[in-house]
C-alpha cells in the first residue's frame, strides 16, 4: 500500500505503531495539541497533561520521548499490558471479516467462542451470558433483571460504591458526590448500608464484618423490607471508594441474608475481575457464587466490551427484547475478548499476578515502616491500596499529599491513580503479565517520590 508516497505494506511488529509518514511529527502533535485540546469538554478531569504516542506492554511512550511505567491499566482494562500481541492480531483478523454483527440480527462466531472460554472460568451455575459494552451498562442491566425476577423495587448498595455514572448508575453510586452532584432527581429506591471498611472502622475484619451485617439486618428491618429488596449489590473489592478487600464472613453473611429472604446478590467484578485479583474473579476468594455478576474492563484489553452473566432460569423470567443494545457484543470486542483469556490462561497471567502482588505488598509495607504517613496496605494480587493519612489519621488532609506524590511519580517515569471518597489512597493496578523487573522499578519510583514528598 502507498500512503502520501511511501510504501507502507511492509509487515511491522503487532502492537507497534509506524510513524515513518509523519514527516514532521514534533510539529505535527503540537498543531494538534494546540488546536485541539481546548476543544476536549473540561468535564473530562485531568491527571497528567503529556500527549501518548503509543503503548506497548507495560509502558505507554510520549511523544516527547519519554517511557512511563503504567501502573493504571487504563483504570484496571489493559490487564494483558498494552498491545498485547496475541490480543492485537485476533483484532486485527476479526477486522477484515465482520466488524459488526448485531446480536439480535447476527449469531456470529466471536460472540459463541466467548462464551465457551467464559464457562471455562465462571461458576457452573452461571450458564447464560448477556454483554453490553461498558460496566456502567452492565450494572443497569443487571439490576433491571434483578427488579424482574424479583417484582420487587428496591436496592441495597454500600457506602463507598462505585457502580457507573449513567443516570441509574450514579443513584447506586456513593463513593464521591462529584459523580452525582447536580444531576438529581436520581432514581429512587437505592438504599445505602455499611461496608466493612475495617481500617476507615477502627475495627478488627472480623468485628468489621460483624457490625456491617448487623447495620445491614437493620436497614431491612427500618428502611427497605426484604419483600421490597430486589437485590443487594456489592463490588467484590471495592474500587473507586478505597480499595477495600471485604471480610470473607461478610460475603458469606451476605449469602445467607439472600437467601432467606429471597434477595438477588449481585456482584459487580467490573474492575476486580480477570486475573486481577489473583483469580479470575474475586468472589473466589470468598467461596461465595452471587445470582448475578457484571464484568467489563479486563474483559477484552482496551475493547469496549461488558457482560452480565447469570442462571437461566432467572434470565428466562425477561421478556424477549427487554434488554439489547446495538454494539452489544461487538464481534472485535468479542474477538479481543476470546484472545485475551487465552493469553492470561496460557501466560499463567493469574499467578503472575498473585506473585508479583506479594512482591509489590511486601515492597510497600516497608515503605509503610518507614512513612508513618502510609495508614494501611491491603489488596489482594495486583489490586493494591495505599492509604495515606494526615495529622494523627486524617484522610481528608491526605489528599494533597497524594497529588503531590503521584506526580512526582509521573515526573520519575510511572503512572499511578488515586482512589477514596478523600482520594487518599494510591491505586496500584499493573497489568498481569508485569515482571519482578518491573515491579522493582515502580518501587523505586515510588521510595524517590515519598523520599521528595514527605521530607
């Protein structure tokens, strides 16, 4: 192919860009940062201002040269690392043969191949697979099948959630006002009990755990009755509100409080999903299966692409056509996705993660020893939280600190995120295939920018 006078039908590496008809890149970029930016809506907030060239594993290139160690993955998406080769060439085949296939018109081959690698990894009694294409959608969806296999209104969600910013989503939302101020009215019906944050507590897990459950049995006992509580929804790891592993007796306490009462449990595996957590899904830390479970980020590596995955017998109780979606189930997001749980399964990407998680918790509670600033390390694999705090464990005064220490971080070569209702925990999300290598070099990063900020 011959493209401004130049042969471009040279093969290149998957994942690699080529830039050889960009003549003048430097002033290229700069006309389109210049011309351009100002026209981005400024409610898109902004954590760091380079513009990206390109990605490739775990690190994303400018276009000023510079290499960034990305510990964000994309919120948690690039679980596979940027480009993962596999991944790019299953997009790009897919590419040249059907792009989209409506799922109500088109049973097409992508979309069938996914769902046979997904019941290879979900629980056995989650046979019926509906997808969608962000984790926002997958939520809406997943309690409209609640309220239906229910005939019941209400919702239970936890302090600190953080299920999506679509209308129906921000009401199941608590974990910042940000996300909901001046949108109201919001949709009715959502009620909000504690979640075992045994650090935010004061508390031991266990007694974290115990108060949490109780405050739940009173909400259905002052506020929603159970024969009005179609579901209680719960993020397996809490994510935007702190990264928050909950007790196991909790998950379990939640189990037994569904089922007597009749209740759907759902679980949003949007960010802790696919390998992330050690397991390809969190819940199985806890031995608990909930009626409904949302995925989406990790799900396709960067492919816009969600699921809401539960039993038959409660998807039949739907009218047909009740829930769909034009680019629902894509078939190049179905074809990332097929390729993605593959590489992770082939790659041993699932206890890569629970490895150089304990690499990277062990690294961080040494800085903990060091800093009395750092308040609490938790996580499980590579889903870990930092939480910083201030004056005697003020969270609130931490969060300048924070924004200090991350870019700092960003001017050492790493890209980290904060999360919290205070945003006073740092966010640690590399991708699944990271090396030990790498691992200690985010380490470093990081020991320089606490050493420059708190001294």
């Amino acid at each position: 192919m011959v493209l401004g006078g130049l042969d471009m039908s040279r093969e290149k590496p998957a994942g690699l860009l080529d830039h050889r008809f960009f003549l003048n890149k430097e002033i290229m970029t700069n006309q389109l940062y210049t011309e351009n930016f100002p026209h981005m809506t400024p409610a898109w907030s902004r954590i760091f201002n380079f513009v990206a060239d390109r990605a490739e594993g775990p690190y994303i290139y400018t276009d000023d040269g510079r290499r960034l160690l990305d510990f964000t993955s994309g919120i948690g998406v690039t679980n596979t690392g940027h480009c993962h080769p596999k991944v790019v060439e299953a997009i790009r085949e897919q590419a040249g043969l059907f792009l989209h296939a409506q799922a109500n018109i088109v049973i097409h081959k992508p979309m069938l191949q996914l769902i046979e690698e997904l019941r290879k990894i979900v629980p056995t009694s989650m046979d019926s697979f509906y997808f969608a294409n962000s984790g926002a959608e997958a939520l809406e969806n997943a309690v409209k099948i609640a309220k239906v296999a229910t005939g019941r209104p209400n919702v239970i969600v936890f302090s600190g959630s953080f299920h999506g910013r679509t209308h129906g989503t921000m009401a199941l939302t608590t974990s910042k006002t940000i996300y909901r101020s001046g949108f109201a009215p919001l949709p009715a019906g959502i009620y909000v009990a504690p979640f075992p944050y045994a650090f935010r507590l004061g508390m031991s897990e266990e007694r974290a755990s115990q108060y949490a459950l109780e405050q739940l049995e009173y909400l259905l006992a002052s506020q929603t009755a159970p024969k009005e509580t179609a579901a209680i929804l719960i993020e397996s790891v809490l994510g935007e509100g702190g990264y928050v592993v909950p007790p196991a007796s909790f998950m379990k306490g939640l189990r037994e409080i569904c089922d007597k009462h009749g209740i759907m449990l759902i679980f949003d595996e949007v960010q802790s999903g696919f390998g992330r957590t050690g397991k390809w899904f969190a819940m199985e830390h806890f031995g608990v299966t909930p009626d409904i479970m949302t995925v989406a980020k990790g799900i396709a590596s960067g492919l816009p692409l969600s699921g809401v995955f539960s039993r038959t017998d409660i998807m039949k109780r739907l009218d047909v056509g009740s829930i769909g979606g034009t680019y629902g189930g894509n078939t190049v997001a179905c074809a990332a996705g097929v390729a993605t749980i593959r590489a992770m399964r082939d790659e041993n990407m699932i206890e890569n993660s629970t490895e150089r998680g304990v690499q990277l918790m062990t690294g961080l509670r040494n800085f903990q020893e060091e800093y009395p600033q750092i308040g609490d390390v938790r996580g499980l694999g590579l889903m870990i939280g930092t939480e910083f705090v201030a004056d005697g464990g003020n969270p609130i005064k931490a969060k300048p600190m924070i924004k200090e220490i991350i870019h700092c971080a960003e001017e050492q070569g790493m890209l980290l995120l904060s999360c919290g209702t205070y945003d006073n925990v740092v966010r640690w999300i590399p991708p699944l295939n990271v090396t030990s290598e790498q691992i200690n070099d985010g380490l470093k990063i990081f020991g320089k920018a606490l050493k420059e900020t708190l001294k």
